[in-house]
C-alpha cells in the first residue's frame, strides 16, 4: 500500500454526491472502486449533499447498488440540516410547510417535528428543497405561509444541479420564487453555509477531514467556510477555466480528475524564480496574462497555472482573457 497517497492525510472524506460519486442514476466512472479503497485504508465516509429530495435509506441503496461502500448513517443531507436549523428555533411538535421531497419529511419528523403541506394549518415555518415533482401549488403554499410570519429556511441554494443530461434548475432557482413573491430572503442550510458542515463534523466527529466536491461556489466554499482542506474534481460542474478565475473563496486545495486521485501522491507545485512548476510544466504571469510552457500530464499544467494566476490576483480575481490563451494553447478548458 502506497503509504505517500494524498488519502493518507485525512481520516474522514466529506463527499459530495452529484457530479462526484454519480451523474442522475450512474456512476461516475471509477468513483466507486475509489472509495471502497478508501474505506478498506480505513477512512470515514460521509456522502454530504445538498440534495434534499431522498432519504439518507434512500441514498445510500442508490450508492450501494453503484458499488459504493454506504449505509444510512454515512449519509448527511442539507435537509438533515435545515431541519436541525428549524428545530433549534421553535417549539417541539411544531407544524412546518414542506416545499419538497420525502426527505425533508423525514428529517423533520426526526427532530419531532410535524410536516404540512398547506398554510391552513398555521405553520410556524416552510422549508424548501429539490424535488422532481414539485408544484405550483406547493409553491403557492409556502408563499402564503411566508407572508403570514413563517420562517422561511431553504435546504440549499445551488442554482443548477448536474445529470447526465446537463445540468438541471437547482433548489437556489426555484427557491427566488417564493423569495420573489414575498421579499423574504430564506436561511440556507446547505453548503456553502455553515448548518450543513456543522451537522457533517457532529455526525462524523471528524479531526482531519476533506471535502470532495465539483463545485467552487458551494463545496469549495463551504470547505473554505468550514477552515478545512478541499479537493476539486472535474468530473461535474467546474472546469479549468472556473479554476483559473476562482476568487480567494472558491480556490481548493487540490484539483484532480476524479476520485482516484485519492490514492495516488499529489504533485509538488513548487514556486521556482519567475513562476511556479509541476511535473513538466512552468506558468508565468507576464505583462498582465498567463502564459504555459511545457508538456505532460494537462492537469499538472493546471496545477501550475493556478498557483501563478492566484498569487497574481491576490484577493481577487483573475481576467478570463488573461488565462484564456495559454489554456487553449496547451489543453481543453473543460478540463
């Protein structure tokens, strides 16, 4: 066993699902073997999403049946968090207007809580989150309750979600509906927001975690938020391109792939005197752009490049058609 594995750094992955373990109802290729590897090094994992529409029982029969390594309680959902949000905040027994799936239903009864789906019955809060069938009417529902005083809580606030079709309208999307209408801003649970990594550390009670995501704005953020390490792989939302013009936030520790990074050493990207260097290849900021030199590996290309377009942003971020031309000039920009 390969003891130098970036894997061997951590003791917990918090994983993301969509985009990183599958894409709709199908693996993404080598994901599964990856973490049945990790779990056979020992490591704990814990699949966080900030999907709401299924149930933890339900998650992981889907990640069992593509080969990964899960049970139930491996699974932490943004609507296991939203609901510990609202149960923090009123009374046990309340009434709650769920704008979704079976699995913020079920979160809430976890916590004592009792789901409705009309404003008659006087719910003290709404909460929303995906689902495939959701209505106008409960839509209409929870507009109503939140123009009555009730507290309006959203399991997450991703604007798209990947499948293997392209990439859908997100709970973030159907959320600004009911925020349209009443001019209320809701409480996000999910990530990038604090709720759902705190319930991730109070279930795994991890000390040297990393999350795995394929999004900057909400894995590698909330990692970012959370003061932990993040790996980017590129089997889902973000792309070479998004990594180049990341600000501070959204910049991960790594970037790989896929998965099987996991179990291999990380390249050194090392600061040489003009520039930064990996496996190959040399990035240079001169004269206000990007410029890659070198061959290899694309991936060590972009490692590289990121480390220079970063430290020429500092605290902000880089121009698209800074980096634009040495990414075409040495690899695909999908990454």
């Amino acid at each position: 066993m390969d003891t130098d594995a970036l894997i061997d750094l951590y003791d917990t992955l918090l994983l993301d699902l969509d985009g990183v373990v599958y894409l709709g109802r199908d693996a993404v290729p080598g994901a599964p073997e990856a973490l049945r590897r990790a779990a056979e090094r020992g490591v704990r994992l814990a699949y966080v999403t900030n999907n709401a529409s299924r149930t933890p029982g339900a998650i992981a029969q889907h990640l069992s049946a593509l080969g990964a390594p899960a049970i139930p309680d491996d699974v932490v959902t943004s609507a296991q968090a939203a609901a510990r949000l609202v149960a923090e905040r009123v009374a046990p027994g309340a009434a709650v207007l769920v704008v979704g799936g079976m699995g913020l239903r079920t979160a809430l009864r976890a916590h004592g809580l009792r789901p409705v789906s009309t404003a008659l019955d006087s719910p003290v809060a709404v909460v929303q989150g995906i689902a495939p069938d959701l209505s106008y009417g409960l839509l209409a529902e929870g507009t109503l309750a939140v123009r009555e005083g009730a507290l309006f809580v959203a399991a997450n606030a991703d604007s798209t979600m990947p499948t293997g079709r392209g990439e859908f309208p997100g709970n973030g999307a159907m959320v600004r509906v009911i925020a349209t209408a009443t001019g209320v801003e809701p409480i996000v649970a999910g990530k990038p927001e604090p709720p759902l990594h705190r319930e991730s550390m109070l279930r795994t009670g991890s000390r040297r975690p990393l999350v795995v995501g394929d999004r900057l704005d909400t894995d590698i953020e909330g990692a970012t938020n959370a003061g932990v390490d993040s790996l980017l792989v590129l089997t889902g939302v973000a792309n070479a391109l998004d990594v180049l013009t990341a600000a501070p936030r959204h910049r991960p520790t790594y970037v790989a792939d896929d998965l099987s990074a996991l179990h291999r050493p990380y390249p050194e990207v090392r600061r040489v005197r003009d520039g930064w260097t990996c496996d190959g290849w040399t990035a240079r900021w001169q004269e206000g752009a990007l410029t890659l030199e070198g061959g290899g590996e694309p991936l060590d290309g972009l490692r590289a490049a990121s480390a220079a377009t970063w430290e020429a942003a500092g605290e902000g971020r880089a121009d698209e058609d800074a980096v634009k031309a040495a990414l075409d000039s040495a690899f695909s920009p999908a990454g």
